[in-house]
C-alpha cells in the first residue's frame, strides 16, 4: 500500500495534466490497476472532476 501511495504521489507531481499522469502510473505495471483506482481518487479530490478529460 505505501508503494502505491508513493506511485500516486510522483504521478501527481511529475506531470501537467490528468491523461498524463494516468499513463504513468499504467506504464509501471506490477498493481496498476490498484495505483490506477488510488490515482483517480486523489486527481479527483486534488484537481476536481472538471480535470478528468471525457476521453
């Protein structure tokens, strides 16, 4: 759990944008789909839904 944290925590600041960061944290691999679920949530909360593209 702390690695996925982690994971979502350099996502969230190593990028500009949502898609970005989303294919981040998907290129890694291992637990991606957990990383993926927890990035969304924190983009979410940190950025708002306006930020999440309708692609």
């Amino acid at each position: 759990m702390v690695d996925i944290l982690a994971v979502v925590q350099w996502a969230l600041s190593s990028t500009d944008d949502f898609r970005s960061r989303l294919l981040k944290v998907m290129n890694l691999g291992d637990d991606s789909d957990t990383a993926e679920s927890m990035y969304g949530l924190f983009a979410g909360t940190v950025y708002g839904f306006a930020s999440i593209s309708s692609e």
